[in-house]
C-alpha cells in the first residue's frame, strides 16, 4: 500500500485468476472452481450489434454493512433488493465507485466481496474507480495507475481510502483492456450488446493536455456507433450536481468545463456517477441548459446514482432547472436497453423494491442523423428528445 494507514495492515492475499476461452458469444454455460460444491451460471458476452437488447444495473457509493453498518446502512437493502428482483433477467452490473469503503481494513474487503458474490459470480461486475478507492496525499512507485495523486487547488481531493491507492481495487477486480493505452481499472472502454461503455477517473488529471484526456479522445473516436449506437461514460465525481453541495459542485464545474464540448461533439447519450449520497437526473443538457425541444440538439442525461448505501446526503428544495428528478433514500438504477434508439430506466428504492422514477432516454435526432448512416443502422429513425420522464 502507498500510505498508513492501509501500509501497516499486515496480510497474505491470494488472488486465483483463470481466463475462459473459445466460448460462443451469448450462449450460457456454468463453471465451477476446482473442488467447490457449487458451480455457477453465466452468459457469455453476446456480439455487439444495434439490436441486442439487454439490461444492467448502476450505482455507487455502497459499501458493506457486516463491519460497517453504521455508515453504510442501505447496503444490504440494495444487495437483497437487486438479488431478489433482478435476477435472472439481469445482463450486467456497474459499479460507479466507492466500492467497498475499506479505507485501508483488508477485513472490510474479504465482507464485501463475499457480500457481492451472488451478483459476481455469475455477471459481469464492472467497476471504477472513486476517491475511497485511490485518493492519498503523496506520490508512490506502488501506484497501480501509474500517476501521481491528483490535488487541484479547486477541489477537495485527499487521503479517502486510507492509503490503499487504488491497489485493492486494481488486484481484486480485473478490468479488460484493449490496447496498451487502456489503464484499467482506472480509464477503460468496453461493449456489451448495443453498447459502448467508457470508464473514467475523476481521481486523475482531466483537462485537455492530461494522459487520460488524450486516451479518452481517442477511446471515444475510435467507436462504432454502427454496431454499439449507444455511448455511456461512466465517472464517480458528476458533471452535474444538486444543492447544496458546494465543493462537489465546484468539482463538477471543473470537470464540467474539461471534457463537456468533448462529450457532446462524440454525441454521448448517457453518464452515470456517484460521489454524492443520493439519486437525481438531469435533463438532456448541454452547457447547463436542457435541450429538449431545442430543434434536435443533442444532450447528454446525467445520472447520479450514489444512494446504493452509505447514509445519505441532503437534496434542497429550489434545485436548477437541469434536474428532472430527485430521491433521498437507498437504490439503484435498472436500464432496459431494447433498441438502438431508446433505453427504459427506472430508480428502484431499495428497502421496498418501489420504482420511484421512471424515464426514457432515446437517441437525440442529430445522434441519430450523425452517428451512423441510416442505411447501416436498421430500424433507427427515432424522434424527439434525448430523454422524456414517463413518472
């Protein structure tokens, strides 16, 4: 580990990897780990293609409730809710940081990856990285990321996870990489179905001229909106954030003014974060103002989804017009991803399992005029809004 106090917990760690090969795109198979008595279920990951539908969940910010209850007091809700109404139906899971809230306690990790396992072992269980994972205050050669820690004057970046440096995370959850550019699980791109997913790190250096800028402008060239029409960022720290969190806010903007004219000139549809201890969405939004209406200009959907199960945070009344909706209890957000022009989203409460939002998100008429020739995306043509709420 890089600082204290994660670099005085002594403890072995043995971590068994294996790869599967050869296997057919979509089909489903079950393994087990030598000399277990339970084997497992799995889908493999189907072909990206425009008409592969599929569904997800997101979140972030949960943590585990066998050492830490007291602070992370929605996490069992939000694990027992998603096992019991998700499953079998569900295709993947992402988790937007925050992962475990160790902050250097090896005993808090093995809890929360046993916690997970129902989920984890048979689904993908995509994760980024958030500042209780990798935020420390001195520079280390240990540094899976390869970086230094990121501690602009503006922002409020310190010590969260306890040392760790993104070591834990970087050992325990392996991330793809497709080029020797990728940096995972830090910045890394990925498909699934009808999909292009591209994680980020709001815990690194963003502004134009950084390592991971150039690595997202290229991530973000190089997709085929052909085969995956939907394009998602995934990033713990929102671009956008409600009353009245004033340093996140402040972090936002920055972050906001570094990657913003990035994002809407490679059309993204979608981001989903975390950081702040509550659900909220904005409207398709461009430049803090909605574009809904506005001719087909396109903007993207921000979705907050920290409220997974550390105690929540605050949401004022009087928020900007850029929110559509907001929710102070524990959840998780459900996507249904049906076509190439139109994903169903839902906000599930978690000690209840009640839907307390429900939204489209459909491609905005310039990403469907742009991104890919209609001859090539069959069946695409949608109409309107780059989101419409239903509830």
């Amino acid at each position: 580990m890089c600082a204290e106090p994660a670099a005085s917990n002594d403890f072995e760690l043995y971590l068994h990897r294996a790869v599967m090969t050869d296997l057919v795109p979509g089909a489903r198979y079950r393994y087990r780990v030598a000399d277990a008595a339970d084997s497992w279920p799995f889908r493999a990951q189907p072909v990206a293609s425009p008409h592969e539908a599929f569904s997800f969940v997101a979140f972030g910010d949960m943590g585990e409730s066998e050492h830490a209850a007291a602070k992370s007091p929605g996490a069992e809700f939000t694990l027992e809710t998603m096992q019991r109404r998700e499953m079998p139906n569900l295709d993947m899971v992402l988790h937007v940081g925050d992962i475990s809230y160790a902050d250097g306690n090896p005993e808090i990790w093995d809890a929360f990856m046993d916690s997970i396992e129902p989920l984890s072992a048979r689904l993908p269980y995509m994760v980024q990285v958030g500042n209780h994972e990798y935020g420390y205050d001195k520079g280390s050669e240990i540094d899976p990321s390869g970086g230094r820690p990121y501690a602009p004057s503006w922002g409020n970046y310190g010590p969260d996870s306890g040392g760790e440096c993104g070591v834990m995370l970087a050992r325990r959850f392996m991330m793809p990489a497709r080029s020797h550019a990728d940096n995972p699980p830090f910045w890394y791109g990925f498909d699934y179905g009808s999909a292009h997913f591209v994680a980020i790190s709001t815990e690194h250096d963003l502004e134009p001229g950084s390592v991971q800028y150039a690595w997202l402008e290229a991530e973000l060239a190089a997709v085929d909106r052909c085969r995956t029409p939907w394009l998602v960022l995934l990033l713990h720290r929102p671009m956008y954030v409600v009353y009245p969190h004033k340093s996140n806010r402040q972090v936002g903007e920055h972050i906001r003014d570094s990657l913003e004219p990035l994002l809407r000139q490679h059309l993204v549809d979608l981001t989903l974060a975390g950081h702040v201890h509550s659900y909220f969405r904005t409207c398709p939004v461009y430049n803090e103002r909605c574009t809904d209406g506005g001719g087909g200009a396109h903007g993207i959907v921000h979705v907050v989804v920290g409220s997974a199960g550390r105690k929540l945070s605050a949401v004022e009344d009087g928020q900007e017009e850029w929110i559509a909706a907001a929710e102070r209890v524990w959840g998780y957000t459900r996507f249904n991803v049906d076509s190439a022009e139109r994903m169903a989203v839902e906000f599930v409460e978690s000690e209840t399992g009640r839907v307390l939002d429900a939204f489209d998100v459909e491609a905005s008429e310039e990403r469907l005029r742009r991104a890919c020739p209609a001859a090539q995306l069959a069946g695409s043509g949608g109409q309107g809004s780059a989101a419409v709420a239903t509830s």
